[in-house]
C-alpha cells in the first residue's frame, strides 16, 4: 500500500503545471481581417487566404437624364414616290365678285352681221317653204346662204335678228323666225282689202353651227308677201350682241 502511494506522488511531481491560453477577442464576420495598424501582428491565414475579385455592374436604365436641347435641322431627304390620288373634297364656299380687269384687246373682238332683202313677191307653193332672198346689204363672211336663206352661225352668243314684210290683199301672211327646226317667233296678218307692213324682232342665245331663217306656212287660204323691183319691202337681219367667249 504504502508502495502505492509512493509510485502516485512520484508521477504528480513530474507533471508540472499548463498555465491557461490566452483569451482570443471576438470577430464578425464583417470586420477586416488585416491586423489593427500598429499592432505588430502579422496578417493571419485565417479562413480567407483568397480575396475573390469584385465587378461593378451598373444598371444604365435608372442613370436616364434630363431630356436634352432640340438639335439642328438635318438635311431634307429624297423626294419619296408620289402616292395615289385622293378623293375629291367637298365644294368650298363661292367667292366674292373680284374686280373688273382691262379693256381688252379690240384686235380680238368678234363680228357677225348681215341683211338681206327680197324684191319679188312669194306665193307659197308648200306647206312649209323656207323665204329666200336676192339683195345683199350686207353679209360679213358669207355667214347668210343666199341660195338656202339660211344664217349659219360661226362664233357661238347672242344675236339679234328683225324680219320686215308687207302684206298682199285679202291673202294671209303667215310666217316663222326658225331656229334649227324650232319656231321661234312667227309675223302674221289676217286678209283684208289694205296691204300692210309687219314687224318681228327677237334676240337668240345661238351655238355653233345654228340656223336662223324665215319659214313661210300655208294653211287653207293662200300665203303671200309683196314687194316689187323698186322698192324693198321684204328685209331681214341679224348680228352679233355679245360672243360667249367674250363673257369668260
């Protein structure tokens, strides 16, 4: 027993006594890892002995500025294709009357005359028998036909024409201002014992390539005009008021 305890004190004596290990101060794992400056510690090899590299990343939406200066005009493109016709607008609104122009020029005023006259007295033959005329008074252009007595109008307007005749005793006088084959205007007279004169005047909107002549028209009783080789008694005329270009 006592060998023992003799061999137990000998081995405590041997063991001599550790003391305790320093105390280590806390870290996050947000504090730096390099040692306090000053320190005299050396950096530790701690768990990150690799620094990963960092790259910036920036979001160029949201850095969008202010809207800038209008710039200069550029310079105009090529003309593009011409595009389809549109549809017709509606009428605008009618002007007011503008104001009178020059006199024109008086080389270019148009003319247009005649009268004709008939020395024999006419007997109708026919119904309807077109009155033809031997005297020329006056006939600008040839535009009056002496052989079908017929005024063939060249510039389109409005014309004024007169017809004269003379009654025959106890015959009728019955007759028509004709346009194409329009009656216009008609002379007449009833039979009686005293012969007289009779008169027709009308004004005429004509166009191009109208006629104007006399028509004489027998019904039951005879149909006659008198005249004789001294003196005219039978006349018919016509000229031109205004042209319808004139009025443009």
């Amino acid at each position: 027993m006592l060998g023992v305890l003799f061999l137990l004190l000998s081995f405590l004596s041997l063991v001599a006594p550790v003391p305790p290990p320093p105390p280590v101060p806390c870290r996050r794992c947000c504090d730096h890892l390099e040692p306090a400056e000053g320190s005299g510690d050396q950096p530790s090899a701690g768990l990150f002995s690799h620094v990963p590299e960092v790259r910036t990343h920036i979001n160029m939406s949201i850095l969008k500025g202010d809207k800038g200066d209008r710039g200069d005009r550029g310079t105009p493109g090529k003309a593009g294709l011409e595009g389809p016709p549109g549809s017709r607008g509606p009428a605008g609104a009618k002007g007011g009357k503008g104001q009178a122009g020059p006199p024109g020029d008086p080389c270019k005023a148009q003319y247009s005359a005649f009268s004709v006259g008939r020395r024999k007295s006419l007997h109708s033959l026919d119904s309807y028998q077109a009155l033809i005329f031997d005297t020329v008074f006056v006939n600008l252009d040839s535009q009056f036909n002496m052989f079908d007595g017929k005024f063939f109008c060249t510039i389109p307007g409005i014309y004024f024409f007169n017809l004269n005749v003379h009654t025959w005793n106890f015959k009728e006088t019955y007759l028509h201002i004709m346009q194409n084959e329009a009656e216009r205007a008609i002379v007449y007279a009833q039979p009686s014992d005293r012969s007289i004169m009779q008169s027709q005047s009308l004004m005429l909107q004509l166009e191009l390539d109208d006629e104007v002549w006399v028509r004489l028209y027998k019904r039951e009783r005879e149909n006659a005009i008198y005249s004789d080789d001294v003196d005219v008694y039978i006349t018919f005329n016509g000229h031109l008021v205004r042209g319808s270009a004139e009025g443009k």
